[in-house]
C-alpha cells in the first residue's frame, strides 16, 4: 500500500537562454514586411475611392502616387526594424515580448499622432493617422506571432 502526501513540486528556473530559429523569425519578418506594404496601398486606395464617391468629404490630396511608394517603402522598413528588435530582444532580456509589446505600441502611437501635428489638413491628417494605426496593429501582431513560432524554451512570456 501507497500512502502519498500532499507535496509541492518546485521546478528549477531553466537557466539557458532561449533558443532562437533565426530563419523562421527573419522569413516571418519579411513576411509582415509585404502585408505592411499592401496595408499601406489599400489604404490609399480606400481614401482615394472614398473621396470619389462619398459627397461632402473632404479631398484628402496629399495621398500622390510618391507619397504611397514612401508610405509602403516606409511600412515594410518598420516591419524588418521591428523583428530586428524582436530578435534583439529575445537573446538579450527578460521578457522580450512585453518590451516588444510596449515598443512597437508606442511607435505606432507616435506614427498615428504624427501627422495631426505635422499641420496637415484635417482630413488628410486623420487618413494617415488611420492607416498608419492599421499598419502599426499589423506590424505589432504579426511580428510577436512570429517570434513567438521561432522561439524554444521561454517559459514565462
């Protein structure tokens, strides 16, 4: 006969880093890099159909053909810095994620904000300000996702 007590079992703390698949992380970063592009374009192109076709709103203008490009080029460059510091961040700190989380929320923040203070006109400004927020939602979700599939081993996220 067994007699069995009520005991808690403490696991030791794993004291390795965690192990990083730099080739899953990088190809989910490029990845997020198109989707940041497209998301850029359609909501250029939105604003563009909208100011065509819904009566009394306001033209947007300052969306030109340059201004998408930079707008595109400048999403998929956040993307790639964005996994850049998410694998920075796993090798190096304690709970990367959350400074993740807080970095790349904080940078969109500003991205969104930005053009209301750069005296832009109203609407325009709110257009961008819209599109930048959709880009910086995407960015943020998509690279945790992909740290997240590239790492072993963290425990605690």
């Amino acid at each position: 006969m067994y007699l069995r007590t009520a005991e808690t079992t403490v696991l030791p703390r794993p004291t390795t880093r965690p192990t990083v698949d730099a080739a899953r992380l990088w190809t989910g970063g490029l990845a997020t890099a198109v989707v940041a592009a497209l998301i850029g374009l359609v909501g250029v192109l939105v604003v563009r159909v909208l100011e065509q076709t819904v009566p009394h709103l306001p033209a947007v203008g300052m969306l030109s053909g340059s201004a998408t490009t930079m707008l595109c080029v400048l999403a998929a460059l956040a993307a790639l810095a964005a996994t850049g510091l998410a694998h920075l961040l796993l090798v190096s700190t304690p709970r990367p994620m959350a400074y993740l989380g807080w970095i790349v929320g904080l940078a969109t923040a500003a991205a969104v904000v930005l053009p209301l203070a750069a005296g832009a006109p109203v609407a325009a400004a709110l257009a961008a300000g819209v599109i930048n927020l959709v880009i910086g939602l995407a960015i943020g979700s998509l690279v945790a996702g992909a740290a997240y599939a590239a790492t072993r081993g963290i425990t605690a996220r």
